[in-house]
C-alpha cells in the first residue's frame, strides 16, 4: 500500500514538474541562496560592510521569488527569465561580484532556461466518429 502511493506521489511530481520550466527555476532560487548565504552575518555588521552586503540580500531574495514564480506560474516564463538575466548582471557590479561569480553564472543560465522553455504539446487524441458520418462514408455521398 505504502508502495503504491510512493509511486503515484512520483507520477504526479514528475508530471508537475514537466509541466513547467524546473531547471531554470531552480537554478534561479540556487543562485539567490548562493548570494545571500555569502553576507550571511548581523545586521548591524552588514549596514557598516555597505551596500555590497545590503544589495546582496536584495537580490538574492527577489532571484528565489522569481524561480518560485517561475516555478508555480509557467505561463511568466519569459517575463522571469529576462528579470533574472537582468538582475544577474545587476548582482555582478553590485553586490560582491554576485555572490562571487557563482550566483551570476547560475541566474544567467537559470534565467536562460526559463526564457526559452517552450510547453510540451499533448498528443492529438483521433476522435471516434459518430453513426452519422460513418453512414455518409459508406454511402459514399
């Protein structure tokens, strides 16, 4: 029983998760979390440190909220994408040469991912023809 649902909660994460552009969304929300755990320290260290520490808190939070957005509304992806992009650039002049280096290089292709994620299309499903036109078929009219 424990293993039958096991396996349905599998199916159902993998059919969420192909639904949407994970990849870039994830590496989006590692790049935040690389940025901000690397001025990780008191408050009132971090506003002696300067803006190189402030900035990286901002940025690293709002590369996690985009890769979240990226994540539960798929329909932004083009939005998030750019957004990050943008934000990575900004993160690498602003704040410690974003998260150093690291976590621009990873929003750069995070936000990469997420721009050119395109949906996968379900397969066409032939429709069973009704009685109707399976008589005018073979009646030839």
């Amino acid at each position: 029983m424990l293993l039958r649902s096991l396996r349905s909660l599998g199916r159902s994460w993998r059919t969420w998760r192909k639904k949407r552009p994970f990849a870039g969304g994830l590496l989006m929300i590692l790049s935040g979390i690389v940025m901000a755990s690397l001025v990780a320290m008191p408050v009132e260290l971090m506003l002696h440190t300067g803006i190189g520490a402030v900035s990286s808190l901002m940025f690293g939070g709002m590369l996690a909220v985009l890769g979240l957005v990226t994540w539960f509304t798929p329909n932004q992806h083009v939005i998030t994408g750019s957004l990050a992009g943008f934000l990575a650039l900004g993160a690498l002049v602003l704040s410690n040469l974003g998260g150093l280096v690291v976590g621009t290089l990873l929003a750069l292709v995070g936000g990469g991912l997420a721009f050119s994620w395109r949906p996968v299309a379900k397969p066409v499903k032939e429709k069973r023809r009704g009685r109707r036109r399976r008589r005018a078929e073979s009646t030839g009219a």
